[in-house]
C-alpha cells in the first residue's frame, strides 16, 4: 500500500528534480511523471514550467538568507558571524546544478530573483561588517564597499560561462571569494 506524499514531500521532491536537472530539457508531462503527479498538481503550482523553476528559486533563496541571518545570530563575535553567514551560500548552492543556473540566468525574471536575493544577502553583510568595524573584529574599511565587492564577485561568479571556464560549481567558486575577502578583512591580531 502506497501512502499519499504531503504537500511539503512533493514539494521538496520537486525542488531537487528541478535544482539537479532545470527545467530546459524537460517537460510539464516529463516532470510529472518524474514525481509521479498529474500535470493538473504541477499547474496548480505554477502556470508555466518556467514559473516551477522560478518557484524553486524564490523557496531555496528564503530559506538560504533565513538560514544564513540564523547562522550569524548564532555567533558571538563579527568575524565567526560573517564567516558563518557565508559559509551558509557556500553550504546552501552545492545543490544547484549548473542546468539549473543556466535555466534561471536565461530568462528576465529568473535573473532579477537572482539579484533581489544577493542584494538582500548584501544588505545582511554588511550589517555584520558594520558591527565588525565597531568592535575592531576587522579592519575599518567602508562596508558598502566592502559588500559591494563580494556582491559584485557573486553577480559574476554566478554566470554559467563563468563556471564552465573555471571547472568550479558555484560553491567553490563562493567559498574561493569568500577566503580571498575574509582574509583581507579580518584584522590580525
């Protein structure tokens, strides 16, 4: 006897079929009978598959920014709060695949829920560099520059081309930039 999946399982089940293999080469009736759904459930969703991939988006990068403020909440001090919260991008983009990078950076509005999630991943940065500069964790610099250089990497390092030239998935891409940074930003002691 089969149990019938909650919506929170077929969602999640979802989510990993697009983030592994996008959404360019299959279709609606391919991902239904992928998760073993009615096209019907799959519509209900989203009215195009663009609009399931474009959903997966919006739920992962959520969840990621709210993990990720958790994260730095955790810690005592600046420095392990910026180190965690971008140890959390780093964590949180090894499940996607570059299909479902490409997928997402060739359409208008997969680009912009891209961008609106980097710049408040940016926004929560520099909050925590602005503390690190007051308690002296790190060197005084001016943290919007400071953000805008990491987000500016990101913006690029996120580019298929990119990854594809380099051999490095998006997470070893973030946490190469992420270690080039942080070493610089960080005061000794």
């Amino acid at each position: 006897m089969q149990t019938r999946r909650t919506d929170e399982e077929f969602a999640q089940q979802l989510s990993e079929l697009v983030k592994r293999e996008g959404i360019s080469e299959l279709s609606v009736a391919q991902i239904a009978a992928r998760l073993r759904c009615s096209r019907r459930r799959l519509y209900a969703l989203a009215p195009t598959k663009e609009g399931l991939l474009h959903r997966v988006a919006a739920e992962h990068f959520d969840r990621m920014l709210r993990e990720g403020f958790e994260a730095a909440a955790r810690e005592g001090d600046a420095g392990r709060a910026i180190a965690a919260y971008l140890r959390v991008g780093v964590t949180w983009t090894t499940t996607l695949s570059q299909a479902f990078l490409r997928d997402l950076e060739a359409s208008a509005e997969g680009r912009a829920l891209f961008d609106r999630f980097q710049h408040a991943r940016a926004e929560g940065g520099q909050r925590i560099v602005e503390e690190g500069i007051r308690s002296g964790a790190f060197n005084a610099h001016n943290p919007a520059v400071a953000i805008e250089v990491l987000l500016g990497a990101a913006l690029r390092l996120r580019r298929p081309d990119f990854l594809e030239r380099s051999g490095l998935s998006i997470s070893q891409a973030f946490d190469e930039a992420y270690s080039i940074v942080l070493g610089g930003l960080l005061a000794r002691r």
